[in-house]
C-alpha cells in the first residue's frame, strides 16, 4: 500500500511539471504550424501574374519540419525521466528554461510577415545557426542530464544510442556551417529522415 501510494504521488509530481512543459512545447508546435499557415496562405493570395516569381523555397520548410520533429523527441524524452522527477524550484525553473528556450527557438524559424516575392531562404540563412545552436544546447544539456543519472545512461551507452547521436551531431553540425542552399537542403533533409527513421523503427 505504501508503495502503490508513493507511485501514485510520483506520477502526481510527474503530472504536474509535465503540464508547464507541455504546455510551452505545445506552444511551439503552434508557432510552427502558424508560420506554415501563413507562408501557405501568403502563397494561395498571390495573384496569378505573380506566382510565376514567387517562390518559397525549401530551407524554411525543412527547418521548421526539423524543428517539430526535434521538439516530438523532448516531448517524448520527459517520459523517460518520469520516475526521478520532483517537484521543487529548481525542476521547476530548469523546466521552463528548457521549454521556454524550444518556444523561442520555433518562434525564429519562420519570419513574422512574409516578402512579397516570398523568398524565405535569405531569412532561414538569418536564422539557422541561432535555431541550429539552441537546439544543440537543448541536447547536450540532455546528455548530460542522461549521462548523470545511472538508470537513464543506460539508454545512451548502446551502439545503436550512440550510433543515432553521432549521425544527429554530425548532421546538425553541418546544417550550422554549410553554405550553399543545395548542401543545407541535402542536410536538413537527412536530419528528418534521419528523425522519421527513429521513429518509424
């Protein structure tokens, strides 16, 4: 009885952090899809002379289809450290950094108004080694949480975790310094198949 009910106020614990970091990721899901939605909407409203030199690209794009499916795998990440969560200020402020660090990030990757010759690939070369630089600190600050924690380095400390994590650094390694809008394309296109697959698997 004693420990079924100290299950029960750790999952309560659980609950009630998780709802501050659901919320805020959830509210980068939303800034990504709303740039998306109006990106789509500025497209669908050009009139039919200008479509023909109005182009958005893929870099915007992909990176914001990056972003979301990095932001599903912290989203899925709290999960895993669900059973040494505590309510206390510092769980509490480390929460809302993080979340509020993913929000702000997702916030950037699409530009608050879109140029009349809808071209987002000068915006996306503004943008991706801030985007690119928050998420990699998102993940090492994960690994590092992992790696601290016995029962959760586990998860790292296998061929297939440190296969996946070296192709994931590597790649948003490049993203952050390759110049030409072919090669950033060919990357971030392997960062979300690289996602799908770990998902999919």
């Amino acid at each position: 009885a004693l420990c079924q009910t100290g299950d029960r106020e750790m999952m309560s614990q659980f609950e009630f952090l998780f709802s501050l970091y659901s919320l805020l990721l959830g509210l980068s899901m939303v800034e990504l899809l709303s740039g998306l939605g109006k990106t789509v909407k500025a497209r669908l409203h050009v009139d039919e002379e200008a479509k023909a030199g109005y182009r958005v690209g893929w870099l915007t794009p992909l990176l914001g289809l990056f972003v979301m499916l990095d932001l599903l795998s912290f989203w899925g990440a709290a999960w895993a450290v669900r059973d040494i969560i505590a309510v206390s200020g510092g769980w509490m402020m480390g929460t809302m950094l993080f979340a509020s660090a993913y929000y702000l990030a997702a916030h950037l990757v699409f530009p608050e108004s879109i140029p009349k010759n809808g071209d987002l690939d000068p915006h996306y070369f503004h943008v991706r080694r801030i985007v690119l630089g928050m998420l990699f600190v998102l993940l090492l600050v994960q690994l590092t949480f992992y790696l601290s924690h016995p029962d959760l380095s586990a998860r790292l400390v296998n061929p297939t975790a440190l296969i996946l994590t070296a192709v994931l650094v590597a790649l948003m390694t490049a993203a952050f310094f390759v110049k030409s809008k072919a090669m950033n394309i060919a990357v971030l296109c392997a960062l979300i198949v690289r996602y799908a697959a770990v998902y999919l698997i």
